[in-house]
C-alpha cells in the first residue's frame, strides 16, 4: 500500500527550477534511495515534504492526506520525520534530553518520554553516553543521536538526508545494519544519499534527478547501468568499479 504519494511536484526560486514536475510513490515498509549530483534538487524534496518549503504546484500525500499548508510539527506529529543533512542537536544538553525532545512529540508524560529515549538511545548504540553534552560528540554518534532523535517521534516515514555522508566503512557498514533493523520495524525509508554502498544496501528502488527532473527509477542494479544515470551522475569509473 502506498504511504507517501507525490505528484507533479515543482518548486522554483526566482529563474531557477529546483524541482520540476517530480513524481513518486513510497510504499509502506519500502526503502527507497533518491540519489543525483549535487544541486540535483534532493534537499529540496525534503524540504517540501516535510513542510519546511511550499511546493509552487503538485501534491504530496502521506497516509492519503493532503500536506497542503501543515507546518513541519503538524507532519512530524502525523507519522512522517527527516534528519538533515548538517547535523544540529541541542548542544548544551545532554543526549537523553535531546532524545526526549522527539519523544515529547508524541508522548504525554516526561516519565513515558524518557522510558522510550531511553530505549532508542541503547537501540542506536548510544548507551555510555546517556547524559554526555550533545557537542562533545564525534560526528559518527552525532548522526546517531540525529537519528535516535527522529526515531523518537515514532514515524511511518523516515526521511534521511546524507545520514552516512563523513563516516568510515566500518561506521556505513554498521548504520546499514541499524537501519535494516528500523525497516524491519515497520518504518519506511526515504534516504538521500551519496555513499552508493550503502544506497545498494538499502534500497528496494533508486530514483534519480538532475536539475530538479527525474532521469530514471527502478531497481538499484537497473538504474546505476543506466547510460543518463551514469552521464549525469556515478561516471563510468562506478561501473569499473563495480565490474
């Protein structure tokens, strides 16, 4: 069954075309990469899903509703959450009570939030640092705690912005497995994302745009030998590499 439904989505600043007539679905429990150079327009389909920018013509509906004119809190509360891609946590505060700043979306009590930060926080490998200050974090934990934060909020749809962009092999490798785990748990994963391993990884299909225009969807292993999709974007050193 389809969670996320967008339609000739365009969005434009001033002369220049960000995302131009964009159609996709998301289907419950699917994993689904959006992948492009840089200034392909991917931030900005976040952004419009989420509600952090108007789309200037389409639709988007999550869960069969219309977004319309919700504000960002108002589509977190409805199931759907993103993590960005510069991470920002609260960073004078502690990690659990960063966590429980998403938890507290969706739960009555303190006492609640915290039982359930509590357990997003070990689920994500963050357990030693529990009360530790958000800034004294490395940027691999950092992008955990982004993660444990959105997790709070108890989503549907997880929207992830370059969650593996700084990390070492061994760090992709071990996000992959947690977030196999989270797609396991009934979330639905919409990833932006540059590190092509773990796209591979992930990913039941990759769509791909350029200058804001969808170029090419299907199965990972079908789109990166597509001749636009390797022009425009992975170059033929990728499919050496993969060869």
């Amino acid at each position: 069954m389809t969670i996320l439904h967008v339609n000739n989505l365009s969005k434009h600043f001033g002369g220049l075309t960000a995302i131009n007539d964009l159609s996709f679905i998301l289907n419950e429990g699917e994993v689904v990469g959006l992948i492009g150079p840089n200034g392909a327009g991917k931030t900005t389909v976040f952004n419009c899903l989420s509600g952090f920018l108007r789309p200037d013509q389409g639709g988007i509906l999550f869960r069969n509703r219309s977004l319309g004119n919700l504000q960002p809190y108002q589509i977190c509360q409805m199931g759907m959450a993103r993590t960005f891609q510069i991470v920002k946590p609260f960073p004078t505060i502690s990690v659990l009570d960063n966590v429980m700043v998403g938890a507290l979306s969706k739960e009555k009590s303190s006492a609640k939030s915290k039982i359930r930060s509590l357990e997003i926080i070990d689920f994500v490998g963050l357990s030693g640092m529990v009360h530790k200050e958000a800034q004294g974090l490395p940027l691999p934990l950092r992008k955990r705690l982004e993660l444990a934060r959105a997790l709070a909020t108890k989503p549907k749809v997880l929207l992830l912005d370059e969650v593996m962009a700084g990390l070492n092999p061994t760090e992709v490798d071990e996000l992959i497995s947690l977030l196999k785990q989270v797609n396991h748990q009934g979330v639905s994963i919409f990833l932006i994302e540059h590190v092509m391993r773990g796209v591979m990884a992930l990913s039941q299909r990759v769509i791909v745009i350029n200058h804001g225009v969808k170029i090419s969807e299907g199965l990972p292993e079908e789109v990166v030998k597509d001749k636009k999709v390797i022009e425009a974007y992975l170059g033929k050193e990728f499919l050496s590499a993969q060869g």
